[in-house]
C-alpha cells in the first residue's frame, strides 16, 4: 500500500520537520543524572502519572499496559503531561493563561520541582527517550488555542488544531516506543488525527457545554446543521447524513495510518495499534445509537475491548515494515503526493 498524503496533510508534516530538527537541542545529561539519583522520587512519581492514566483514559491504560514495563511507564507519564495540560485549560481554577505559561516553564525545565511528580515524570521520560523538545512545545501551543478560537471554518483549519493536539503525542510516542525509520512519521500524524476527529465526534455535547465547536462549519453548513441544532441535541436526517461523513473520512484515515505500525518496534505494534482500534470502536458505537451523541458519551465496554484484542494481535502480526518505503519520500519533501 502505498502512502496517501492529502494536501493538507502537507503544513503538517513541515511542523513535524520543525520540531524534529530540534532534537538536537534536548538535553540529554542533566535530567537523567539527577533521576538516577533519585530513584524513589522517580518511582512515586511514575505511579502517579499510572494512576491518573487509569483514571482518565481506560483504553489508554489497557493499550500501554500491551508494552514493556519500561515503555509502559514513559507513555502514562507522557499521558499525565498531556492530561495536566488539557485540564488547565477545560477544567481551571483560576486564569488559565497564566496557569499554562506557569506550567508550560515548569513541566520542561531540565531540573522539575520535586513536589510536581508528573513534571518529574515527564523529564525523566522524555530525557530517557530524547524526544525532540518541539512536539512538547507544539502540544502546549496547541492547547493554548482553546483559549482563543472556538469556531473553525474548515476541515483544513481543524486538522491543524489536531495535529497540535493529538498528533504531537503520536510523534512522542513513537520516539518513546521505538521506530524503524523516520518514514514513520506521517502514519503517526494521520494516526494523531483520526484520534482527535473520533473524540470531536464523540465530544459535541460536551464540547459544546463549554462554548466550543469543532466541527468545520463549512461541512455543517454544507449539510444544512445549524449551531441551534447542536444546542438542541437534534438527532434528524441532516444531521445523520453529517455524521456518517464524518465517520466515512475518519475511518479512512484510520485505515490509511495503519501500515505505519509496521515502521515501529516489534515489541511495540500490537500496543499502538490496540490503542488505535480499540479508540477506532467509539465510531461503531456511535453508529450503533443512530448518531446520537447529545444525550450518551459513546464507548466501548470493557468485554468489548478484550474481545477485540485478538484480532488486533493478529492484523499486527501480519505488519511488514518493507512495504513502506515511499514515505520517506514525505519526509523529506512535503511537496510529495500519489
């Protein structure tokens, strides 16, 4: 299968290029002396960022449990740092702005304050792993627009939110997991989108609770849905023939991310992608309530999950990294197109 790059996947893959030149830049001392110094503070704080993990995100908690310890830990401590980031800004208890420049000084700096465990986490994480600084930065800008914008006119505009964030923890993740080839890259963006498309579609009640809409308003004018239909949770045809969209483009990007699975560490592929698949399932949720996402939080149960898992195991047994060889051509050239 060759790979797809869509013309707005294109501003996209030029961020990626950005913050991977960065990586040079990480410090990759000083941070992991100190942890290793420290190793009971280390171990408080990896269960924490566990704990909250599991309290957040059970799909995310079962598909990290798939990896090895070590990688297991990096990931739920990459977790808290984006949950920690998320709730500044949807959950604040004072001005949010201020809270993420605070934070956004504290969960990088090279030494963390001993009393912040997830900052203490995430250093030693992303230190062990030398993940280029951008992402994080990348992730924390785009956050921060949710303090900003609360409209995007078109499918292009939402993409670049996700890919700020979503896709930023795809490309940590990889770096945390292991990879075979920078060719890697663009499957993690399109794999970061299609998760944030799935928890948009999931989240429009919610989302819309806290005066946000995501949904490109030129494809909700396109369909003829207006903003009092979402403010009224108005589960009619218009709004079906929206929805089914939606969920089309989102699963072909599902689809299309896939193969770059192949690209990461063996001891690895079956844990991302139970975490793609598993978080895939809200959409047949989803569809399985005739779209109806204003009155129930779309899921998949726990013997849902499981249920899944061996197929999944499968499909990513049959992975094979040799098949993917023009995508390095979009790393180098974001021009590239088939």
């Amino acid at each position: 299968m060759t790979l797809q790059i869509h013309a707005w996947e294109r501003p996209l893959l030029s961020m990626a290029q950005e913050a991977w030149r960065m990586e040079g830049l990480a410090s990759t001392g000083s941070v992991r002396d100190k942890a290793s110094l420290d190793k009971a503070l280390l171990e408080i704080a990896y269960a924490h960022s566990k704990t909250i993990t599991a309290h957040h995100s059970r799909s995310f908690y079962l598909a990290s449990s798939l990896l090895p310890v070590d990688k297991q830990r990096a990931v739920r401590a990459l977790y808290a740092f984006c949950r920690t980031v998320d709730d500044l800004v949807d959950r604040p208890t004072g001005d949010p702005q201020t809270a993420l420049l605070t934070w956004r000084k504290q969960a990088l700096a090279p030494h963390p304050p001993a009393d912040d465990l997830v900052a203490v986490a995430w250093a030693d994480a992303r230190t062990r792993y030398q993940i280029p600084p951008g992402y994080s930065e990348q992730l924390l800008d785009g956050v921060s627009r949710d303090l900003e914008q609360t409209r995007y006119d078109t499918f292009d505009d939402l993409v670049t939110y996700a890919y700020g964030v979503a896709s930023t923890v795809g490309l940590m993740s990889m770096h945390i997991v292991g990879f075979l080839d920078p060719a890697a890259i663009p499957y993690a963006i399109k794999l970061g989108v299609a998760l944030q498309l799935t928890n948009i579609l999931r989240d429009v009640r919610e989302d819309w609770g806290r005066g946000r809409v995501y949904l490109p308003q030129e494809e909700l004018a396109f369909f003829s849905v207006t903003e009092a239909d979402l403010a009224k949770g108005r589960v009619d045809d218009r709004w079906r023939t929206f929805m089914r969209f939606q969920i089309a483009r989102n699963r072909q990007l599902y689809d299309e991310s896939w193969p770059g699975i192949a690209l990461l560490n063996k001891d690895s592929r079956f844990a991302i992608a139970a975490a793609a698949e598993l978080y895939r399932g809200i959409l047949d949720d989803i569809e399985a309530h005739d779209y109806d996402v204003f009155n129930r939080r779309a899921y998949v149960s726990t013997w849902g999950k499981l249920g899944k898992l061996p197929g999944i195991w499968w499909r990513s047994r049959q992975l094979s990294p040799h098949q993917h060889l023009n995508a390095e051509s979009a790393i180098r050239n974001p021009e590239y197109a088939t």
